[in-house]
C-alpha cells in the first residue's frame, strides 16, 4: 500500500510537470506527507517538492512544516531545517508546540546544545508553554546524550510545575533509564506508571452519576 502511494505521488508529480501544473498548497501538503513520513523519507523528492511550492508562495500549516523539519534534521541537513524556518517568518507561520518540539528534538539528538538553547529562548519570547510534550521531548533527549544534570533538572521542573506525567511520557522515561542502566529509577518508573494505568482503568470502571 505504502508503495502504491509513493509511485501515485511521483506519477502526479510526473504529469503535473508535463501539463504544466503549477502546484498549490493542498497538493504540496499532500507530497510532503507522504515523502516525509516514509520509513525512510525520500528526502530528494522532499526537498524538490518543498522548494516548488516555495517558489510559487505555496504558505502551509505548521504542521507541514513540522514534518520538513523532522525529516531534514534525522538527515542533519541543516542549511535546509534553517532554510524552512526563514520561509516559516517571512510567511508569518507562527511556530507552534509542535514545530518547536521538532526542533528541540532534531537538535538535541544531534548533540548542539548551543542550538536547542536559542529554541527554549525563542520558545520563551514566543509565549509557548512547557506542556508533556515539551517535557517528554526533552527527557528523550537529555536522556540519550547521558546528560543527567540537564534531564534532573527538567523532571524537578516539570515536577515543579505540576504537570502530570503521560503513559507516552513514561514510556521515553524508562527506555532512558533502560539505556543507562539505572535500574532503580527504572524500577520507580514502571510502578509510577502501573499506578497511572490503574487510575485510568479505575476512572473508566466508575458509574456516571445520573447516566
């Protein structure tokens, strides 16, 4: 299924190309997710189809763009994440918590700590709030560089700040764990989550008042 897709894209791309179609954003959109989201993102025809609907002032919804950037920056493909943040300003796409976990993520995994800070701050300027998903994309990457400080510092925060864990965000927890032998906190963290799952399954179980 997966195939037939990727060859239904080319082949419109083909044709589009043949008839001189311009592209528009609903067709940009639909390439990118498709291209991007490949096991293996087909990041020559990725970058083809980007740069084609950039020029014809093709603007997407952030979540395209968080799908461009997730894609390019696996590759550490830089000049490209940076090439599609620009476009993101001079479009007047507002970053949201999605496109700035991306980043955090494609940057932190590739060890520029100088680059994720200038994120938190453009984050912080920007009003967004640290919510799970923030927290949870951090602890998977303070957690894979072994950077203890760094990942203590963001749970006592998180902590601090009373948002409540999720059953993805102690998921990344103990594969952190796991990775670094630290089989206490592994241990800790599995029953933290078995109480969590057992909360859920005891909110589920219990009757609607006047149901």
């Amino acid at each position: 299924r997966l195939r037939k897709q990727v060859h239904k894209a080319k082949l419109l791309r083909k044709q589009m190309k043949a008839l001189s179609v311009p592209t528009n954003p609903y067709v940009t959109a639909l390439l990118i997710k498709i291209f991007a989201t490949l096991p293996q993102p087909d990041l020559v025809e990725l970058q083809s189809v980007y740069r084609e609907g950039r020029a014809l002032n093709c603007v997407l919804r952030p979540h395209y763009y968080h799908l461009l950037i997730e894609a390019f920056g696996k590759a550490e493909m830089w000049s490209q994440v940076e090439e599609i943040r620009e476009h993101m300003r001079e479009a007047q796409v507002e970053p949201n918590c999605q496109t700035f976990c991306a980043l955090l993520s494609v940057y932190g995994n590739a060890h520029q700590w100088e680059a994720l800070s200038q994120i938190r701050e453009e984050m912080q300027a920007a009003g967004v709030q640290d919510d799970i998903y923030v927290f949870t994309t951090l602890v998977s990457v303070f957690g894979k560089a072994n950077q203890k400080d760094d990942l203590n510092a963001t749970l006592n925060k998180m902590h601090e700040r009373g948002i409540q864990p999720t059953d993805e965000f102690y998921n990344t927890l103990l594969v952190v764990h796991a990775k670094a032998g630290n089989w206490d906190e592994l241990s800790a963290t599995r029953a933290q989550k078995i109480r969590l799952l057992s909360r859920k399954s005891a909110c589920c179980l219990c009757p609607r008042i006047g149901g």
